[in-house]
C-alpha cells in the first residue's frame, strides 16, 4: 500500500500522522470528492492464517465498520467509508483539527487540566456515550489518546469498534497473551476489573474507563499509574483508588464523587448508565462549580506513584500476565504534526486564507496568551450552550468574536465561528430576524476566505434557509437549500449524512410552501437513503420517517399518517426508551391522527395517558405537556363533553399566559378554545369577548393580514353572526375578503 500510495483509486495517501499498535494514520486526499480525510491503515493480514479465518475476519471487519458508520453525534468521529487493499484493512474518517487528551497532557508536562475544561470534557463524552450505549455499542477501550477535543472545543470520541478488531486481527506478542484466556481487548491503565478478568463486558466497562481517563485529566495521571504492567492490573482489580481531592484539593467534591462512583470495582455500583452520568455532570455545570476556578493553569504536583500497593507474590500471577510490561504510555495516534515548542500556539493556528480576502492593514501578531484566552472563553460559551442557557451563550459567543474581529481580523476563520456559535443561540432563543443577520455575514465571510463550496461556508447557508423558514420567508429558504444541496451532492455525495440532513431540510420546507406531494415523496427517498446508509432504526432515519408521517397528514392520508407515526414511536422507545422526549412526540403525533379519523375515545386514552407521563418526565408547566393538555380538552369537546372541555381550556390557558406570555401563539390558541367551548355552550356574548381579545393580539403581534389573525376576524364575524348582529358580521366579512385578496396579490 506505502508503494502506490493510491487505495482502490480514490484515496491518495499524503503523509503519515499517526502510528500505533493497530497500525498508522494517514492524512489523505479523496479524489473523488477532492477533500482531505484521515485514512486509518489496520495491520496487514498475514499468510499465516488460514483462508477461511480470513474470510470471518473480513466479515467481522465489515460488520463493525458499518456499527461505526452509523453513528451519528457531534461526539462520535465520523466514518465516511471502509475496506481492503493488499490485504490490508482500511477506514476512512473525517479529518480532525485538534489534540487528543493524551497529548494535551504532554503538551500541559502531565500538569491536569483546568477544572471547567475538565467538566467540559466529561459532560461531552459522557453525552456520546449516552448516544452509543442507547445503539448498543460499547467502545472497550476508551483511553486519552482516543478522545480529541478539537480547536474549537468541541470532543470527540474515536476508534468505535477498532478494539475488538485488534483482537482479531493480532496485534502482538503482548496482546496475544492479554487475550488468550478472553481478556477482552484494552489498555493497562484504563481497564475495567471485568476486562482484567475475562468477564462479562458491557456498557459499564465503559463507563470504568471514562472515570480513569477524567482521573487523570483531573489529576495528572491515571488512577493506578504503576511501571509493573501486574501492578497496574490488581490495582483496578484490588485497591481503591486515591480519592482526588487529597491529590487536587479544588476540584469540586460532587466530580470526585461521580469518579470513584465511575470507578467501582462491582460494575452494578457504578452510574446505572451514561445518560445517568450524563445528566449528574449537568447538574455539576449547572452549580457553577464549572466556572470558579481561575483560567490560569494553577501549580499542582504531579501524582507520586502508588508505592504504598502490596504485590501479591509472583506464583498467583495468572499465566497470562507474567512478564508483561507496560513499555511507554500511548501518546495516541493524532491527526495533526507535532506540536510547536509553545503549547498554546496550536490553540488558534495562522491564517492562510487568500490574500485578497485579508485586510489590507496587517495587524499584529496577538499574544499566545491571548489566543488562548480566547480559546477557553469560547468553549466556556459551547458549554453554556450545551447546558441550554443560549442567553448566556450568545452574550459570551458576540464578545469573543469582537475580540477575534479586533485582534485576528474580521475575516479570520476563527472570527467566523464565534458568529456563526453566535446566530445558532439567537435561534434557539426565538429570535431568527437577528439570527439570520448573524448567518449571513458568516456565510459571507466563509465564502471570501474558504470558497462557496467549503463544508463550513455550506453549513452557514444552510443555516440562513432554516431561519428563514423560522420567518415564514419558504421561497426564498427553498432556492437556498436547493443551492447548498447541490453542492452537497457535487462535493461530498448523495448519501453522505450531511447531504441528507440539508434533503430533509428541503422536502420539510416544500411542506411549507404547499408542495405536498413533492414534499412527502422527497421525505421518503431520504427516510429510505438513511435507512440503508444509517439503519432503520437510526434517530436521524426516525426523524425523516416523522417527517413522512407529518407529510401524509397534510394530504389528509390520516389512516397512512397513523400507521407511520405508530411504527416510529415503537421503534423510538426501543432505542431510546418509553418516556423520552421523541418517543413521546411521536406518539403525540399518533393522538392527533386518531382525533382527525373521528376516533376521539382513543384519542382521549392517549392525550390522558401522555399527559400523566409528560408531567412525570418534563413537568407539568412544560410546553409539551401543556400541548397533550389542549388535545385532550379537544377531543374532550369532540365528544360533547363542552364543560369538561372549557375547564380544561381555561386551565391551559392561564398556564401558558404565566409561563409564555399573553400573545405567545400557543396561548392565543388556547384563548380561542375557550371561546370555541362558550359557542357550544351558546354562551355567545362571551365567547365573542374571547374572540376579539385573540384578533386583537394576533393583529398586533403578526399583522392584519396574517392568516392567523384572519381567522380570527372570521370567528369574531360567525359571533356576531349567532347574535343576530347580521349587519357588523357582513361588514366584518367584507373586510377579511379584502384582506385576503390583497396579501393573494402580494404573493404572486
């Protein structure tokens, strides 16, 4: 493979960053899609094994490539393609731009990191590994040097799947003996007991792992850091671990807690699972105790060896460990040259965009101090926006980037990612008009310094069409999703997760834009691709086939909607659980359908029965829940039951004033079914009040000749008209004509 350095005619391999046990790393070029990826080359497979043990081995490799493949989370490194070439088994990754924890700690002279970095990190990996569990993948070898947080924050977890093929493929005389009695694949310092003992490796092993990498990127080294490779192992498997305070006293007592929980010889004692572990790391963050150490480095002593651990005398040595030794501590493979003399320097690197796209006046070079300032300041901004505190978020997101701006330039591709963080927190705090500003000008100035086609300049477009959806702006979202489409497609090809993710965007929009056929059928080519790329299973999959279901409804194919909605919700609460979120929203979807089909009892049993479980998982003031509650007032009032139907309107409605506000649409609709309730109950005059009362907001808040507010003029009209006040109803109807004519006129 070194000779042609061409692997099946597509990928050129340019230098080597990485070498290992299992093999080396390459920095390659896809020709195909002319982008630049990371090829991991495995060992190659020898003549010494028999023909019909190869053929297994491919097989195995394949099936754990394509469990790779399918992950999906912004902490799992993507996998874009795998195989063989002269025998050789290869994967081919996305490029990472960043260190691996292992070689931060190099960089740092094994000095631990900051605490709020350290949190960071645990809360990141401790949510893909939520993810992976929830798909039933285990790692088993979970290590620094398989971690890399990138340069601008963000981590990710490598090597999904890679163990168990090292075990197969045989690394070396080492790794023979670990596994010869069906140890399972690992390193020394970061194994479970059960590893250690050939036992039974799930999920928590995992989670073992996780606390002795936190342990050392906490401390300065791993929990049992011993030169004996024996030492190392009954050390996991007999002797608790050096609590970390005594090591590192202002680490907060609740993350020592969570890691000598996480380092529980009995895996029944350790955190029940990720998600778990995941939502105690949250609460940490959320405390405040993430942010009250000083960004300063501070002076901490390296971790004297365990001197004090009792060795057990060599004849109990099983025979499988003897003679084993450690050798060096892996430093990871890396996807990046060495380091500069100056760890800091690699936090922002120079810029090398084209010149014209520089400003004319050159600034001067800012400090390694700077620099890195600004690296932590944006990721304490990630941070907060992973914890969903988006106010927060964007305030920190808009002063890094006018630091950037001020001392990097504005066109600086840093620069540009603090805006781009920035948009994406106006729109999760509902504000698309300020977010679409921001989108723009980093669209803009991704495409002076990267080029149209850059997969970050087609990220910030593809952006912009979302919140120009957001604003109801379809046709002018429909020609940008259709632009960056295309240029998913040329660039990285039809299937790739991303030019699906913009497809789904696209066929949801031509909904909007009342394109229903187009849309379902666009929904469904991609449901299909992502089933066949991702598995039927996949989030991303289930996401597109809830978009098949909500497609279907709107051609009025209720009886197809609810046999969609039905089939991902079961899939939903295999692979995420009864009471998540998304399986509770599809089932939802499900109640609306039974309602539409007249089948209103059963709708009723759903709604009470989702109610009673959105309160338990989300709240009672949740949004979510409130929505369960309006549907089942409806079908309460489908089925006669008016005054039941009122008190559950009326109750809804003050919950939703209190905690969205008075003119917050999902308000003004449980107003108005207040109002429809007093109709039925031909209790007109009041009725007419509510009526009016959501005109008036809808008015205000989205225009006269909004449909919405359009509506409510006609509902206001049909009052007066039950009042026998025929002559202000037909003067009402004339101008909601008019109304209606002009915004027709406008719209063509």
């Amino acid at each position: 493979m070194a000779e042609s350095r061409l692997i099946q005619g597509r990928y050129l391999l340019l230098e080597r960053i990485g070498r290992g046990g299992m093999g080396e790393v390459w920095r390659a070029r896809d020709e195909s899609l002319g982008r630049q990826v990371a090829v991991k080359c495995l060992k190659p497979m020898g003549p010494q094994h028999e023909q019909s043990y190869l053929r297994v081995l491919r097989e195995r490799f394949r099936r754990e490539a394509r469990v790779a493949a399918g992950l999906q989370h912004r902490g799992i490194t993507v996998i874009h393609d795998f195989g063989e070439s002269d025998g050789v088994l290869f994967l081919v990754m996305e490029l990472l731009d960043g260190r691996n924890l292992s070689e931060l700690l190099e960089d740092n002279k094994q000095h631990p990191l900051p605490v709020p970095e350290v949190i960071g990190i645990a809360e990141q990996v401790a949510a893909a590994l939520a993810y992976t569990h929830r798909q039933g993948v285990v790692h088993r070898d979970l290590k620094p040097a398989n971690i890399m947080r990138l340069t601008d924050g963000a981590v990710k977890i490598c090597d999904f799947g890679i163990a168990r093929l090292g075990h197969d493929i045989g690394l070396s005389a080492q790794s023979s003996r670990l596994t010869g009695t069906g140890i399972a694949m690992g390193t020394p310092h970061y194994m479970s007991p059960e590893q250690i003992g050939g036992g039974q490796v799930d999920h928590r092993s995992d989670l073992y792992s996780l606390g002795c990498v936190l342990y050392e990127i906490a401390t300065g080294a791993p929990p049992f850091d011993m030169d004996d490779a024996w030492a190392v192992l009954v050390g996991h498997r007999d002797t608790p671990p050096t609590p970390l305070r005594e090591i590192r006293p202002e680490l907060p007592e609740t993350f020592e807690e969570i890691v000598l929980d996480l380092l529980a010889k009995d895996p029944d004692a350790r955190p029940p699972d990720a998600g778990d572990l995941h939502e105690r790391l949250l609460e940490l963050a959320l405390s405040g105790h993430a942010t009250t150490v000083p960004r300063t480095l501070p002076e901490v002593r390296p971790r004297p060896l365990r001197a004090s651990v009792r060795l057990p005398e060599p004849p109990r040595l099983p025979h499988w460990a003897r003679n084993m030794t450690t050798g060096s501590k892996a430093t990871g493979t890396g996807l990046l040259p060495a380091p500069p003399s100056d760890p800091t320097a690699s936090l922002t690197g120079a810029w090398t965009g084209p010149a014209a796209a520089r400003p004319e006046a050159v600034l001067p070079a800012p400090s390694p101090e700077v620099l890195a300032d600004l690296t932590t300041r944006h990721q304490e901004a990630l941070r907060l926006g992973r914890l969903g505190r988006w106010a927060e978020s964007g305030e920190a997101h808009r002063e890094v980037a006018a630091e950037r701006e001020r001392v990097l330039g504005a066109d600086h591709p840093d620069t540009l990612a603090s805006r781009y963080e920035a948009a994406f927190t106006l729109s999760r705090q509902g504000r698309p008009a300020d977010a679409l500003r921001e989108y723009a000008r980093a669209a803009a100035g991704r495409e002076r310094v990267l080029g149209p086609d850059h997969p970050d300049t087609l990220a910030a477009r593809q952006e912009t069409a979302y919140v120009l959806g957001q604003l109801g702006r379809h046709v002018e979202a429909h020609e940008v999703y259709a632009a960056v489409l295309a240029a998913r497609d040329r660039a990285m090809g039809p299937d790739h997760p991303d030019t699906l993710r913009c497809r789904h965007n696209l066929a949801f929009n031509l909904g909007r834009l009342g394109r229903l056929e187009e849309s379902y059928g666009m929904a469904r080519e991609v449901a299909d691709a992502r089933a066949r790329v991702l598995g039927a299973s996949h989030p991303d999959t289930l996401v597109t086939r809830y978009e098949v279901g909500y497609a279907l409804g709107q051609l009025n194919r209720w009886t197809d909607a609810l046999r969609t909605y039905r089939e991902v919700a079961a899939a939903r609460q295999r692979t995420l659980g009864a009471d998540h979120p998304d399986t509770l929203a599809a089932r939802y979807e499900a109640g609306i359908c039974l309602g539409r089909l007249g089948r209103s009892a059963e709708a009723l049993r759903l709604f009470r029965d989702l109610v009673d479980e959105r309160t338990q998982a989300q709240g009672e003031d949740h949004p979510d829940t409130l929505r369960a509650r309006h549907c089942l007032g409806v079908n309460l009032g489908r089925l006669g039951r008016w005054e039941e139907a009122l008190a559950e309107a009326r109750d809804v409605c003050v919950i939703r004033e209190r905690v969205l506000g008075a003119d917050h649409p999902e308000t003004l609709v449980s107003c108005r079914e207040i109002a429809v309730a007093l109709g039925w109950l031909g209790r007109w005059t009041e009725a007419l009040a509510r009526y009016r009362e959501v005109a008036q907001a809808r008015q205000r808040v989205l225009g006269a000749d909004h449909p919405d507010a359009l509506t409510s003029r006609s509902d206001e009209a049909h009052c007066l008209e039950q009042l026998g006040r025929s002559t202000e109803a037909v003067e009402l109807h004339r101008q909601v004509a008019a109304l209606r004519r002009t915004r027709a006129t406008r719209g063509r």
